[in-house]
C-alpha cells in the first residue's frame, strides 16, 4: 500500500467530502506529468486503496493557454506517450485529451467527476493553472484536494516572500531537514493496491475524443499541424518525457556533476543538467533530482552543519559542485515557487519590483538609450551585437539560452527598450514564446532579475540602469570562451 503523504502538501480546494458511494478517484494530472516520484498519484492511489475503488488518469492539453505552440504542445504529448505506456502496463486508466479547438474539453473534467469519490490534482503557483483549479473547486459538486509536490520545501512552509536567495537560504537551511526525508515513492505503481480497471461512462466517451491507454497504448496522440495553436514555432529537436528526463539526469550525474562548480558557465561543453524544461513540464520531479545528487555522495543528514548561515557552500557538507547545484535546484528555484505563490496577483507586474528598484528605473526611465529595437527586430536577431543575436538565436531554434548569456540578453533588451516596462513585455513574449521552461516560476525570477528582484542595489549609478546591476557584452566576451559559441549561432 502508498504510504500517506506529508500534511503540509494537501489543501483542499472546496468545501465538499469524498463520496462514499464513488465508483472511482480521479486524479486530473495537469503539472506532476510523470508517474514516478509524484506525491499527487501517490495520494490519489492512497486514496484509492482506502475507499476500494479504482483511479482514473485525466491528463488532458487545452489549445488556448497563451504562448501555445507546435514546441510546447509536442513536448507535452513525447511526455503523454511515456505516461501512456507506463498506465497502462500497471493496469490503471489513463485518459488522455487532447484539444482541438476552443473551450472543446470544457466540461470533461466535471463529467468524470460526476461518479468520482473524489479529485485529486497537482499544486502549481503560475500561469493560468491556479485560476483553473480555483475555479473548478468552486463549481464540482464533489471534494477536490490539491498536491504541492513542486520543491524539496512544501510551499506552504514559507510564510512570506523572501526578497533575496541570501534570506531564502537560511530559511532552507532551517527547515529542509523536516523535509529532505520525506520524499515521494520513486514508483508509486508498483506499491499501489490495485482495485481493478475503472470504467468510463459511454457519454463521456462519446462527447470527447479520448485516448483511452487500454485502447490505443501506442498512438501518437494528436496531429499538431491540426490544432489552432502557433505552427511558427516548431518543435525542438530534444524530445520531452519522463523517459528522456531520466536519461539526462542519470548523464548528468556521472558525467558533468563532478565539474559542475567549474564548467556551468561554458558555452563549448554540455556542463549543465539541462532539465529545466523537464521540471517545468513535470516530467521529472526535483525530489528524484535532489536524490540524485545526495546519493552519489553516499549522503546523511549527519554531515549538514549544526549553524545556519545562509552561506551558497559548506552547509550541506558535500563537494564544492553538488553545493553549488543544489543551491540552485532548491534555493533559487525554489525562491521563484515561494514568490509566486506569496504574491499570486503581481508577481508577473512591474510594480512587484522592489522599491529600490522601481524608484531607480523610473528615475533613468528618460535617459537617452545608445540604440532602440523594436520587438521584431530584436526576435528576427537584428542587432549590431552578435553575442546578443547569438543568444536569441539559440532561443528561437533550441528553446534555450546558455545560464550566463541568459542574464547577458534580458540586461541588453532593458538598455534597447524604450522604458523599462517596454523592456519587460517585451522579455516576458520572447521567453515565454520560444523558452520551453518559459512561464515557470523560476523563468519569472530570471526575467524580473534582469530588473533587480532578488538583487541588491549596485554602484556607481549609470544611465538607464540606475542602481540595477549592469551586464556588458564586451565582459561577457571576455569572461566566457565564445568562438564555437558564436560559430554555432551566429555564423554571420
């Protein structure tokens, strides 16, 4: 049998109880996209067990979300296929719905609820995702509870926004060790109480097109050149899923970690785990990565220091790189979890800046600018500055951009930009359009750092900048080995 969960993860979005008489729990997967390490199945397979009724997968893609594209959709569907796969050799039904056109799957989730026992869904502090799922406790007539499985730390465990990774740090330090033991099941399914294959009402069936895992196993899913969504961006060539994900990780930590501290600014090596996509996506959980790290160093809770300090190294007592990772995969990804879930109306606003940070720019608002892009010259890579084309260019053709040089092009479009809020709009479009970890609580920190949140107020004050921390590409080159770099995305 699951093992119950941690407290600190379940909420529940309505005010209504589980059935007794429900003929299935559901568990509409719309973030935790895996089927391992994921404390949303974990609960609703608990759940399952205890009431003695069969679980339901729903993992449905809508059409409308903003920044829909041919890159984002096929990421989700590789990662369908692998969950696909996966269900159905466990003998649990799973659904997968695919939109094909505006508000087509409205309804669907309601109509399986209808005999449900109760709903179990994933935490998500971003996007539209929280809206969704306040809305849809608010209209089912039956129990809906919400699982945080998003970082090491439960979101609810901060009671505040922290303003910098130095604050947030020490409260990490405080608190992980109630939490670094208290993962989710690596594979949930193999523990599960199986209570036979859950049955589908024939209306349901009938009115949306689902592709049901006892049916179709092996289907492609979806035509995407069909779907009303944005074909101008094209898939990348990395192929998304829980399977790939595992794939990187497991290269990742036998072959770049041990040199992690050292090689994660190169642009002529691959010295980065690269799964942020995969995180965002759900596709692999950040608790199978953390234990990743912690396993290749035989890791204990006895090695941690017995002092907070807050300090980026030493804490954790293991080598200079697996700090240096760690630090970023729960400290400052995390610290983008914990503002977003803090602030949820405005942490995508200008105006959510620190003080010090708007008062600063709106002070420079009206400094002369060297030189002025508009957006499409700035997404078609027409700047006089190759390391910045080059940048850009990697971002639309592989939906990424190299960790440094990402800081490097947010700090140049605040320079090009007329205003610093045109400044913004215009870096939340371009990484949200082609980034496939745009629209991620950590790719908002990255976008707002470029404006100082989490940063501190630097001198001498320059033009534009103000006290904002200034990025040149003339550093840049002279900090990074760029020639294969730049022969690789700026051939010109």
């Amino acid at each position: 049998m699951n093992k119950k969960i941690p407290s600190p993860r379940v909420r529940a979005a309505n005010h209504e109880r589980p059935r007794p008489k429900g003929q299935h729990v559901l568990y509409w997967m719309t973030t935790a996209r895996r089927t391992e390490y994921n404390f949303a199945l974990q609960h609703a397979l608990r759940w399952s067990s205890d009431l003695g009724v069969p679980l339901i997968v729903l993992e449905a893609l809508r059409c409308d979300y903003e920044w829909a594209s041919d890159r984002m959709h096929q990421f989700v569907l590789d990662g369908m296929q692998d969950n696909q796969r996966t269900f159905s050799h466990f003998g649990v039904r799973y659904l997968a719905y695919i939109e094909d056109r505006v508000s087509a799957g409205r309804g669907l989730v309601a109509a399986l609820s209808a005999d449900a026992a109760l709903v179990i869904t994933d935490e998500f502090p971003s996007f539209f995702i929280p809206q969704m799922i306040r809305r849809a406790g608010e209209s089912l007539p039956v129990r809906l509870e919400v699982v945080d499985g998003n970082g090491i730390l439960p979101l609810s465990s901060a009671s505040r926004p922290y303003t910098t990774a130095a604050s947030f740090r020490r409260h990490v330090q405080k608190v992980v060790l109630d939490h670094i033991t208290e993962m989710p099941e690596a594979e949930p399914l193999v523990q599960m109480d199986y209570q036979g294959l859950a049955a589908v009402p024939r209306d349901v069936q009938q009115r949306w097109a689902l592709v049901d895992s006892h049916q179709e196993p092996h289907s492609d899913l979806a035509d995407i050149s069909r779907l009303p969504i944005d074909h101008s961006v094209s898939p990348v060539q990395i192929r998304g899923g829980s399977g790939e994900a595992k794939r990187r990780l497991e290269r990742f930590i036998n072959e770049a970690l041990p040199d992690y501290q050292t090689h994660r600014n190169r642009t002529d090596g691959d010295g980065t785990s690269r799964l942020s996509a995969f995180l965002h996506f759900g596709h692999i959980s950040c608790h199978q990565v953390v234990n990743s790290v912690l396993s290749s160093e035989s890791w204990g809770v006895g090695q941690v220091s017995d002092r907070v300090t807050g300090s980026r190294s030493g804490w954790w007592g293991l080598s200079e790189s697996s700090e240096s990772y760690l630090d970023q995969v729960i400290t400052w990804r995390e610290l983008g979890y914990t503002l977003c879930a803090q602030r949820p109306d405005d942490y995508h606003l200008f105006e959510s800046l620190p003080d010090w940070a708007q008062e600063t720019l709106n002070i420079h608002e009206k400094d002369p600018r060297p030189v002025s892009y508009t957006l499409e010259e700035l997404e078609g890579s027409l700047t006089h500055d190759p390391v910045w084309n080059a940048a850009q260019r990697e971002l639309v053709e592989d939906g990424r951009i190299h960790n440094y040089l990402r800081m490097l092009w947010g700090k140049k479009i605040l320079e090009w930009s007329r205003t610093p809020r045109e400044a913004l709009q215009t870096l939340i479009h371009l990484n949200n359009k082609y980034a496939l970890d745009g629209r991620n609580p950590n790719s908002w920190s990255g976008i707002f750092w470029t404006f100082g949140r989490f940063d501190r107020a630097w001198g001498p004050e320059r033009p534009i900048f103000g006290k904002v921390r200034y990025m040149s590409s003339d550093n840049t080159v002279r900090k990074l080995r760029l020639k294969a770099y730049l022969r690789q995305w700026d051939p010109a």
